[in-house]
C-alpha cells in the first residue's frame, strides 16, 4: 500500500515540476515579447519598486505586480527605475507641451497669413488662365468658350 501511495506521490511531483516549468517559460516568452513591444524599456521584476508619472505631473512610486496598471503605465513608457529619471521625463514633457503651443501659434499665424494671400496668389493666377484661354477663343473666331459648347 506504501508503494502505490509513493508511485502517485511521485506522479504528482512530477506534473506539478513540469507545470512549474511551463509556467515559466510562458512568463519568460510572455516578459521578452512585452520587452520587444516596448522596444525594450525597463520591465520590473515582481514586487520591484517602480516610478511613474500621475495624470497632474506629480511622480509617484508602487511595486510591480503585472497588473492592467502597471501593464497600461509601461505601455505608455511611464514606467521607471527612478525617481529622478520620472522627475526628468516631467520635465521634458513641460518643454515638448511649450514647443507644441509655440508651433501652434506660429502655425496658426501661417494659416491665417496664407488665408490673405490665397485669393490674391489664386486671383492672379485665375486672370492669368481666364486671359490665356481668351486668346484661344479669339482663334477659334468667338469671344466666350460657351458659344462653342452651344
């Protein structure tokens, strides 16, 4: 009876090593293709502590767990090893959000600019075509290009 309680034991030990084992090389595979997605930022290992930056651009810290949280942090690169490198990443965003507004204004500006000088630039060019096709009428023996249609 021993013997038998043994064998299953031992059947048992061995599936829940192989489990083991698989289960390890899918977090594996499942870590170096988050890592190749990422273009491989820093991933935490478990527990690890890990720096981000909240929606009001004051840096926070939490420990991974691998969680829809972390997962959606890291998938935006708001993850970090520390704290002065989330510290920095407030920062350049601060500099990137001025330039988008100054870009934005200057292009605003240009647009407008561009607005005033579109029906003159277009105007011109209009009384260029209308002159040109004119003096093709002329040569046809009509002065409008509708009695031709007619």
């Amino acid at each position: 009876m021993e013997d038998l309680k043994e064998k299953y034991l031992k059947k048992i030990d061995d599936i829940t090593s192989k489990a083991k084992q698989d289960i390890e090389e899918v977090i594996k595979a499942y870590e170096e293709e988050l890592n190749s997605q990422d273009g491989g930022h820093w991933i935490p290992a478990e527990e690890e502590r890990y720096w981000w930056i909240d929606t009001e651009g004051y840096v926070d810290w939490t420990e991974w767990h691998g969680c829809t949280d972390d997962e959606g942090r890291l998938s935006i690169g708001n993850v970090f090893k520390t704290e002065k490198e989330a510290e920095f990443e407030v920062e350049r965003l601060k500099i990137l959000a001025i330039i988008l507004k100054k870009k934005m204004k200057i292009g605003l500006y240009l647009l407008m600019k561009l607005k005033t000088l579109l029906p003159m630039m277009f105007g011109g060019i209009q009384t260029l075509v209308y002159q040109f096709l004119n003096l093709k009428w002329e040569h046809l023996g009509t002065d409008s290009p509708v009695k031709i249609f007619r």
